[in-house]
C-alpha cells in the first residue's frame, strides 16, 4: 500500500506542511530519513514518534528511564498507521520541540510509480535548526524583517540573507528522497 500524509508543523501560523506519499513497508527508521529530507531538517538531534499513546524511535537507556520506546527499526509505516484519518506525532529535537503531526489522508494501491517516497507539495520553508522552537523562530523572522534591530546583523551573518521562510524546492526535495534506500 502507498500512505498519502500530510505532515504539518504543529502551531505554525500560516502553516508549514508536506505532502508525501510512502510505501507501507517503509521502516518508521527509514520515514524519519523521508521526514528530515521533506521538511528540511538536517537529522542533528533525537527524534521519536507516538502513534496511539505508543513510543517509536531509537530506545536509548539514558532518555527512556521506563524502556517504553519501541525501536523504530522493527516497526514498518503499515503496522502502525492502520487507517485513513488516523493522525500521529512525530517529534523532532527534543529542546526545540518540533512537533509535526502526520495525517493519514490515504491509503492506495501499491503501483509500480508508486514504489519511492515522493513529496506532492509544500508550503513555506522549514525553520532553521537551533532557533529555539517555533517562539525563537517567530522572533528570528522578526529580526530578518527589521534592520534597525540590534541583532540584525548578528542573524544576518549566522544564517546568511538567503533564508526565505516562504520558499520550498519541491523539485530539490524529490531529487534527495530518491537516494533513500527503502530496503
């Protein structure tokens, strides 16, 4: 089966959302790759999933005091995500906190088309990692915005004047989900 999400940013105003379609039989370790490459994360920090008051990522002694976390290599998208509207979280960054909550719109025939992650469509650009959750973030575009501000130039020279929060490469995003090794 192939799983049409949407992953969305969760309190992004305006939102910050991907469309993806996966196969079923991906790993929940393998549709991290597929989430950090979609999103525009650059898999530098924890990360875990909790889909139906169940924990799903890398068990690590020091931060799963309770051993509750299953590990997300055992685990494929089709055993856990079992029907269409079904939402889970997905968290990355444990200090920044970026939670995205991922909707099952649909789940559709396997076609041979249809046997790679693929991202549909995206809206606004991901933040930057470390900015300090989505209130860091909020105020970094603040600062971006206003050149009288007394750390413009100091979050020019740490992120450069590239950074557009209203642009997403779907074509760029693509090419990198196609090196992902499935299997």
């Amino acid at each position: 089966m192939i799983y049409r999400l949407k992953v969305t940013l969760k309190g992004s105003k305006p939102p910050i959302w991907r469309r993806l379609e996966v196969p079923g039989n991906i790993t929940l370790a393998k549709f991290h790759q597929v989430l950090q490459v979609a999103m525009g994360w650059t898999d530098s920090h924890l990360h875990q999933y909790i889909i139906a008051n169940t924990y799903y990522g890398t068990p690590n002694p020091g931060f799963d005091l309770f051993g509750k976390t299953k590990n997300e290599r055992k685990f494929m998208l089709q055993q856990v995500a079992l029907r269409e509207k079904m939402k889970f979280l997905y968290e990355y960054d444990f200090g920044d906190s970026w939670e995205h909550e991922i909707l099952v719109e649909k789940i559709l025939p396997m076609t041979e088309e249809r046997r790679h992650p693929v991202c549909l469509k995206g809206v606004k650009a991901c933040p930057p990692e470390d900015i300090g959750g989505l209130w860091g973030y909020y105020d970094f575009l603040e600062i971006m915005q206003d050149p009288k501000h007394p750390e413009h130039e100091e979050i020019l020279e740490w992120i450069g004047d590239q950074f557009d929060p209203e642009y997403f490469d779907l074509e760029k995003v693509n090419k990198q989900l196609k090196k992902i090794k499935i299997k």
